[in-house]
C-alpha cells in the first residue's frame, strides 16, 4: 500500500536508491519499506506522507531518509 502510493503520488519506485545527505548510508526503496512492515509502522507511515504531499517528491525523499538514518 504505501510502495502503491509512493509510486502514484511521487514518482518513487521500489527499485530507487536513496542516499542519506547526513550518513552518506544507501538504501534500496524496497527494503526500507520491508523493514517498516516489519516493525508495524506502515499506518504510521502512510499517514504521514499524505500529509506532507504538499512538499513534493523532495519532501517524500526527505522523509524516506530520516526513516533510513533512524533505523539500525
């Protein structure tokens, strides 16, 4: 559900890697959306990108890195 709505709202594929300005750290789209199914949080994570579509796909990336940086 969110990897449908990151790709019809923002134009993010699973298949995108995104790359943390702050750890420098790489991660493919796809896993970080694994690892938050895990954890139970996609809820959580949805709701928050529908309400931060007003920024755009760089707010999105944004957000999708700060997840990335918290995790491990």
């Amino acid at each position: 559900m969110v990897e449908q709505y990151l790709q019809e709202s923002f134009g993010i594929m699973r298949e995108d890697i995104l790359i943390s300005p702050v750890t420098n750290k790489k991660v493919v789209v796809r896993e970080l959306l694994l690892q938050v199914e895990r954890e139970g949080s996609s809820e959580n994570v949805l709701g928050t990108l529908q309400q931060i579509k007003g920024l755009g796909r760089k707010g999105a990336i944004v957000y999708l890195n700060g997840l990335s940086d918290q995790s491990k």
